[in-house]
C-alpha cells in the first residue's frame, strides 16, 4: 500500500485482513463514510497535520480532490480484528457495518 493509493472499501478491508499495512494513513473518499459500499473507492493518504492551534491540515491531494476524511487506519484495524475474533467468518459486508457501527457509537457492534 501506498500514499495516494486508490482502491475499493473491499480491497482495503481485504489488505488489512491479511496484515499487508505497511505505513500508517487515512481514508478519505468523495462521499460522506456512512453513504459508503464495498464497491466503493476510496483514497488512502497521510494523517493530516495539525497546527499550533489545533486546526487539521490535510495532504494537498485531499483537498485538491475535495475528498470527506474516513477513518483513521487504527480504527479499521481495531474493529477488524474485533469483528474477525467474534467471528472468524466474518464477511467483508459485516466488517463494514461493524466500521460505521464504531465511527457512529465509538464502540464494538456485537456480531451474532
């Protein structure tokens, strides 16, 4: 993965399942998170910078393409392996409802 790298939610999720983060980044996309799918592409670029007084800079090519901030790639990581240790057949459609389920409630939806 790289810096500016564009994929779909599904790939991204399916890079994350199998370890393959090699740097740290965000999400970004064209449409607001909950609005999105699996089929959905998406953008992953650095962290934003952050001013003295606490404002966020985002990477140029984010603002540029006007994209909506997603996820930080610790939160997809974190409700991954959660979803995935509830339940290791999770599918990717549930680990995307898990993803918006947290950034909505700040918390772990139980999986049945």
């Amino acid at each position: 993965m790289f810096y500016t790298e564009k994929l779909t939610l599904d790939q991204l999720i399916n890079n994350i399942r199998k370890n393959e983060k090699s740097l740290a980044f965000c999400v970004y996309g064209s449409i607001p998170s909950e609005n999105a799918k699996l089929s959905t592409p998406c953008v992953i670029d650095d962290y934003p910078e952050i001013t003295d007084d606490d404002d966020e800079v985002f990477p140029d090519t984010v603002t540029e393409a006007k994209l909506h901030f997603w996820f930080r790639d610790e939160l997809l990581e974190d409700v991954i392996s959660n979803a995935t240790m509830q339940n290791p057949k999770v599918t990717n459609e549930e680990i995307l409802a898990a993803i918006n389920y947290y950034d909505e409630h700040d918390t772990f939806m139980p999986l049945t």
